[in-house]
C-alpha cells in the first residue's frame, strides 16, 4: 500500500506532500508516515516544503478514533499529533506550508507550526472548530495558537470555534499570504531561493530561542495532558 505522504529531495529543498486521495485525514498512520518524512528531511540539510495533493490540506485527527477508539488509540494518536506540531515548531530549518484546501483542527495546528504560510485564495476553510463538535481543545493547540494568533481571533477560534476562508484567515494569523491559485508556485519558488540564503545554524538557534516559552509549554502540556507524570 502506497504511502498517504511522499518525500522527495532536490536542491537542498525536501518535499513533503501529503495526499490520501481523500481528505487526508489523520490518523496514527498518516502521522506515523509524516514523522518518517520529516525524519528525511532532517537528515538533509535544506528548506522544507510542506504541502498536500487533493482538494485539503488536510481533514483533522481521525473522528472515528476520537469517537470511538479505545483510549490507548485516542491518546497515541494525539500524542504523535501534538509532538508533530511542537518537532515543526521547533524544527532547525525552516518549514514553508501551502494550503490550497480545507486545513480542519490537526491541519490547522501544522500551518500555526509552520514558519512560512502560504495559502491559495478559494472556497474552502481554516478552522479550529473542536467546540462545535464536542471536543475540548488540547492544551497544545491552545499554546500553539496564541504564539501565531491575534488576541481577537484566538479568542473566537479557539473558543467559538470559527470558520475561516483563507483571506480571514490570514488577518487571524493562520497563514500569512493568500495568492491567487495560478501564483502560488511560482510565488513560493521565489520565497525558497530568498530562504536558501540563510545560514541555518543561526536560524535553528535562533528559533529556539525566540520560540521557547512556547516550545517550553507545548512540552509540559503533552507531557501533562496526555503522557502524565
């Protein structure tokens, strides 16, 4: 069975494209295989290109495992999706995401991780919307949506749930351009040649430490809310 994630290499750039054929839903084997390829990216030295194929960035967590999994399922498959998001949060190169479809909670949490966000302009949404569907945010994505969200917007999407088209959701703080789709690659081919610039030893530490408060309390709260201690 083919993977639902594919990697390739090629110009100091590593590729990442998630595609299911669905909605790229996220179950423990889709994040099992996410892991994988950022494994491969990290034994590269380069830029990361994070995208999807299809009409979503991606579904979210899988429902039917939330609804009705055991609890050993619900909290591996939070666990890994919560320590994917702080490992891009906290990754030493940087991460360049595309969204071009739907980005529901998990996908959304991966753009909020991401540190250059790229949308493309269309009918589709961004959105956090767990209250709507019986769930209680996770510590984590609380603490990695106030790091990228503006006080107002964190306050309606975390708690109410909103839903927002990609231009909205670039004034909330979800992506950070939205471009026509016929621009979109060529926009990003131009953002990736001006990225290969840096040097990417002072950009990891720099990272680290610009972003510690929140890589700091993204740790307690997976460690807290779904490992225990």
């Amino acid at each position: 069975m083919p993977s639902p994630v594919s990697f390739t290499y090629e110009d100091r750039v590593s590729k990442i494209v998630m595609d299911d054929g669905k909605a790229n839903i996220m179950s423990l084997g889709f994040l099992d295989a996410l892991h994988e390829t950022f494994d491969k990216a990290e034994a590269k030295e380069g830029l990361v290109l994070f995208s999807s194929g299809g009409k979503h960035f991606s579904g979210g967590f899988d429902l039917n495992v939330l609804n009705n999994g055991s609890l050993e399922e619900k909290r591996a498959m939070l666990i890994s999706g919560a320590e994917l998001a702080l490992r891009i949060l906290s990754f030493p190169y940087p991460v360049i995401s595309v969204c071009k479809g739907n980005a529901f909670p998990m996908g959304a949490f991966l753009l909020l991780a991401s540190d250059v966000r790229f949308a493309a302009d269309g009918d589709y949404k961004i959105t956090m919307n767990e209250v709507m569907i019986g769930l209680t945010v996770p510590y984590f994505a609380i603490e990695i949506a106030r790091q990228r969200l503006t006080p107002a917007y964190f306050n309606r999407a975390v708690m109410l749930g909103e839903m927002y088209g990609p231009k909205e959701a670039a004034k909330a703080g979800f992506v950070d351009t939205v471009l026509p789709p016929d621009m979109i690659d060529k926009t990003v081919s131009a953002t990736l040649q001006g990225l290969a610039a840096i040097d990417f030893t002072a950009h990891a530490a720099t990272k680290a430490r610009a972003r510690k408060s929140v890589i700091d309390a993204m740790r307690v709260a997976i460690d807290t809310e779904f490992v225990g201690h």
